[in-house]
C-alpha cells in the first residue's frame, strides 16, 4: 500500500504541474498514463477528474527484460499487474503485449480474472470470478481458429452465483453477464462452445422471449416472441437504426429538391441547409409528426411538409426483431468528415447528423444486452 500511496502522490503532483492539456506524463522514475472506461474499451484522458484508472510503465531497454506494468484505481488500489514485452511498448499510447500471467481486480481488491499470455495474445486456462471472489467461470484458450480465423475458446466451467458447479469439462450450462455482472443470457454448453438457443435472462418487457441461436460456439440468428404474435421476428444484431430506402446522404439531398418556394421568397439555400428537421418513423415505414428542432417560416413548414410527404418511404429500427416507433433528427447541412486510410491517405466524406430515439409501447429503448457472437 505504501507503494500504491507514493503513485498517487506522484500522479497528483505531475497532473497539477503539466497535465492539463497531456494525455500522459512523464515522471523521473515512471510514465503515467491517465485512462477512462468506453464501454468494454479504454480511452486515452488528459485529466485525472475524467480518469477512471492510471497505468504506470517504469523505465526499460528495448533489449531487457519483461517489463512490470501496472494499472491503479484513482483511489490508488491495484488494477492490474502483468508483464509486457518491452519492444511492443508503445509509449505514445502506454501499450505493449503482455507476456505470462495478468491479473485484474476490482475497486476493492478483490481479483476479477487471471489470464496467460503468449505474444499479447490469450492461451491456456483464463480464471474469472464473481464480485465476492467466488469462481465464475474457466475458459481454455486454445491455439486453434474457427471458420471466421477467430483463435477458440472452449468452456471448461461455469459455476452460479451459490458456487454451484452447472457445467463440467465443457458440459453443461452457462449464463454471460454484463460489467456489473446482470445476467443477459443464459443456455447450453456443449463440447467447451455455446450451442443451440441462449434466452435472455431479464426479458426486454414482461411477456417478450428473446433467443440466440448457437452452433459450433458461434451465433447463427435470433429470434423475437412477442405476447400475441405466433410468428416470431428474426434478427442477427439486438439493434438495427431507421434508415431511408437509400443512402442517408442522397435522401437529404432528394428532400432539399423537393423543398419548393414561391419566386419571390425570401428563404435562401443557406437557411434550409441550418435546419434540422423531427419526424416520427412509425413500424411500417411511414413518416409523421414533422417538426423543425427551431422555428421556421409558415411558408417553409409547409414546404418542407409537403417534401417529407413525397419522400421515399423509411424502414423502421428493428430491436431484437421487432420494429419500433423511433423519433428520427436529421440535419439538412452536410458536415465534412475526414478519414485518413492506407499510407495517409486522405478521404474526405460528407455526412450528415442522425440522431434516434426507439420506443416500444411508449417506452424508450436504451443499453440493450449485448449479442456474443462466441464465447471469446
């Protein structure tokens, strides 16, 4: 712990002096970077109110031995503590690949997983565990690749959350949980992989069953029950967005054509293309409801209304299956957005904003569980 304490003085001590506009800060001793959590990613922060964890890479040669780096809560409890190859350190980033046994804990110390690595890539047995320390589950990772060239793993064992061993030497069943450890999905284990249909653990709403369908430990399609509808919906991704019956770019386009004005208005391009126009896109496709996010003209509401009206048809956001009434803003201006592909290469695209809302029976649809397309 003493350690742990002279980090985080020297983490608040380097941040005070020069991080306020840095990604990462160079001490005497060791390189602090300050990250926060994206998801299941990390991201590269420059102040340590917006950090979630730090990384510390202490000094090495390129030609030395393994280097020990460490990750700590901002309340300066351990992370995680592995071993990384020092010629695969990357120091504008704080990455390298790990070599040997990485261990993960929780905010409170308790470990969360215990991985072996070859190359920065996972092998052998993977250990992960409940919040209160029990195991959870135990993975293989082996050296062989599935169809889609994706390195297999193979489930060994799950355990519930009683300690209750419900699947042994890749026989049995298994439950996916979320960061927070929410159950999502569970379903069979056969041969180490996820096979046949994986339900949801919490339905979407009371009445809606909601099914994976695995083989050979990769998913295949999903399907939808609804309270009253035989026929199930199928899917193969939890959400699909609203979108015009063509590209987003061209029905803006084709909308701002339509847009007709008398030859004497006072409505120029420029106008038009500042709007930002509301509409409603209900499950089969139609468009209602159409407002402008500010105040505009009689003469262009009209105009535009008459447009949207003459416009292509929309197919309606999908969650799990089912089409949903989905609140759509969409900008009318182009905005330029630059990629830089192979060899700097530089692409400039215009796009345009997008922004949805999906509600189902008034309800609005938000932090779907996630599909796992395999185990890994």
């Amino acid at each position: 712990m003493k350690s742990n304490s002279k980090f985080v003085w020297l983490l608040l001590s380097v941040i005070a002096q020069c991080l306020s506009f840095r990604a990462f800060a160079q001490s005497q001793d060791s390189t602090i970077y300050l990250f926060r959590n994206v998801g299941i990613a990390e991201e590269l922060v420059s102040a340590i109110d917006s950090a979630d964890f730090y990384r510390v890479i202490p000094p090495f040669t390129l030609d030395g031995d393994l280097v020990e780096v460490n990750e700590y809560y901002i309340n300066g409890r351990l992370r995680s503590a592995g071993k990384v190859k020092p010629e695969t350190i990357k120091m504008k980033y704080g990455k390298g690949n790990y070599e040997g046994t990485y261990i993960k804990f929780d905010s409170i110390g308790k470990r969360q997983v215990i991985i072996n690595y070859s190359e920065g890539v996972k092998i052998g047995l993977e250990y992960r565990y409940y919040p209160d320390g029990k195991t959870y589950a135990i993975i293989n990772n082996t050296d062989e690749f599935d169809r889609d060239m994706y390195r297999i793993a193979k489930v060994v064992a799950f355990y519930d959350r009683t300690g209750n061993q419900i699947c042994t030497d890749g026989e049995g069943m298994g439950v996916l949980y979320d960061r927070d450890f929410k159950p999502l999905w569970k379903g069979p284990i056969k041969n180490g992989k996820m096979e046949g249909n994986w339900v949801m653990a919490k339905p979407l709403l009371e009445g809606i069953i909601v099914k994976l369908i695995y083989k050979d430990g990769i998913f295949q399609s999903g399907e939808t029950l609804e309270p009253g509808n035989a026929k199930p919906y199928l899917f193969d991704w939890p959400l699909v967005k609203a979108k015009p019956q063509m590209d987003l770019l061209e029905f803006v386009q084709k909308l701002k054509k339509k847009i007709k004005l008398s030859s004497k208005s006072a409505i120029t391009s420029k106008i038009i293309d500042s709007m930002s126009v509301s509409f409603e896109v209900k499950p089969d496709g139609e468009i209602a409801d159409i407002e402008t996010v500010t105040p505009v003209s009689e003469e262009l509401m009209n105009a535009l209304k008459l447009a949207m009206g003459q416009s292509t048809k929309w197919e309606a956001t999908k969650v799990y299956g089912i089409p949903l009434r989905t609140r759509v803003t969409i900008s009318l201006g182009y905005k330029r957005q630059i990629f830089y592909g192979y060899a700097r290469s530089r692409v400039v695209f215009k796009t345009v904003d997008n922004l949805q809302e999906a509600y189902y029976d008034g309800i609005e649809v938000e932090n779907l569980p996630a599909i796992s397309r395999r185990i890994n």
